[in-house]
C-alpha cells in the first residue's frame, strides 16, 4: 500500500485505555488524521462508549472533518456517521427477542455453573447492545487493573465461551475485552465490520489500514489481519499517538 485511503481503529486500549475518554493529544491526532483521509473506530463496544470516549471528547471542528470520522460499534453491526447536529444512524442490525433471551440465559448459568458470576461488580454484567449481547465479568465500569488481575492468560474467558457457544450454536460467541464475551449474529468479529465499511465507503480493503492492540493469534483485531488487510500493533494509546504523529505527514494533504 503507498498511503492508505481510510485508516481504522480499535478503541479499548488503541485509542483510550479500557472504558475511559481519550487524551486530548488523540482527540487532535483524530482529526488531523480525518483532514487527509477517512477515519473509522471499530470495536465491540456499543455506542454510549463511542460517545463518551471519543465523540464527547474531540475538538471543535468543521462539518466536512466530521463527516469523514465513521463509527462502527458492536463489531459493525451498527454503523452511524457524524453530522453537525449530532449522531446520524445509517443502520443497526439488532438480534431478535427471541436470540436474545437465548444468549442472556446461556452466559448467565454457564458462568455461574463455572464459578465465574462474580458477586462484586462495578455496574451490570450483562448488557443488551441491541446487535450484541455482552457479558462482562467484574461489571462494565470495573478499572482496568482489576479487569487485568481477574483473568491474566485468558483461561476463564475462553472456557465461558466455549461453554456458552456449545449451547447457543447458532449464534456467534467470541471472546471480547479483557474480562468479556461477545454474542451476535454468526460471522460478526472485526473483519465483518471492515467489510460494511468498504461497502459504505466504496474504499476498497487494499486502501485500508487497521490498527489495533489484539492481532494476536487469539486477540479480538485478528480477524482483520487474517482477511489481508493491511494492520500495525500498538500497545496502548500512546503507541498509536506516537504512529500517528509519523504517518500523519506521510499522507496528501486533501
């Protein structure tokens, strides 16, 4: 790729650590970056997060700028733009009733069967993101060095997994973030959300750059890797502002 077209992020621990708004050096880099080409976030995260941690944050700045930063949450299924006026939805696949009462009753007694049902939790474990069911062990609030100390290898979170997806094999359970599992419809990881987005954009996947902390083998950005899109490894914001800080003047100006 000589420069690529469209550059798309994870968010947790890409942009911002865990669950927490983004500095105000990314908020700039963002938009300096969306001045010469298309910018998207895709995460399993639902919208609110997007908002809070991003949106809510980033500069003042022009329609045309905003107009070429593309929200893509819970993996794609969910694709909104940024108007002037506000959040614009271009479209959101949701999972019937039915599927989700199916996910909600599976997670629950497999981890409770497990021994991973937690009694003390910062806010809700399950959450309803309308195309995604989440399961978050210590909460969706809980800090990240509790997240990081509850399952350090991994081990809890893909036995619940396996252990969820054998009931419910229909649809997709994959593990998340660092303490979660994700339910959606079957095929839905990251490299869904890339495909949509070359479907909305007209960019094509050979103009994309995806950047992420996960394109491990087991991490949750590896799909995006495995389909042939072009990616680069970051360990933490700061390593992707310090990325941006050299790609940036790498790229045309518009």
């Amino acid at each position: 790729m000589t420069s690529p077209r469209l550059v798309a992020f994870d968010l947790d621990d890409t942009l911002a650590p865990s669950k927490t708004a983004i500095d105000p050096r990314m908020g700039d880099l963002l938009l300096r970056l969306a001045d010469r080409v298309e910018v998207a976030i895709i995460s399993g995260g639902q919208l609110q997060q997007f908002q809070t941690q991003v949106v809510d944050r980033l500069p003042e700045t022009d329609a045309a700028t905003l107009a070429r930063l593309h929200l893509m949450p819970t993996c794609g299924t969910q694709y909104y733009r940024l108007t002037e006026a506000g959040i614009e939805t271009v479209y959101a696949l949701s999972l019937t009733d039915d599927e989700k009462a199916r996910a909600l009753a599976a997670v629950e007694e497999e981890a409770k069967r497990l021994g991973l049902w937690e009694s003390e939790t910062w806010g809700p474990i399950l959450e309803d993101r309308g195309s995604q069911i989440t399961f978050s062990a210590l909460g969706q609030s809980a800090p990240l060095e509790a997240k990081t100390a509850w399952d350090p290898t991994g081990e809890k979170k893909n036995t619940l997994r396996d252990a969820v997806a054998a009931r419910i094999p229909d649809l997709e359970v994959r593990s998340g973030g660092s303490t979660s599992v994700d339910i959606t419809h079957r095929g839905i990881d990251k490299s869904y959300g890339m495909k949509k987005l070359a479907e909305q954009t007209g960019i094509s996947l050979d103009d994309m750059l995806f950047v992420g902390d996960r394109l491990d083998e087991h991490g949750n950005d590896y799909p995006v890797l495995a389909m042939g899109v072009t990616c680069h490894a970051v360990e933490g914001w700061e390593d992707t502002a310090e990325f941006l800080d050299e790609l940036i003047p790498t790229l045309p100006a518009r």
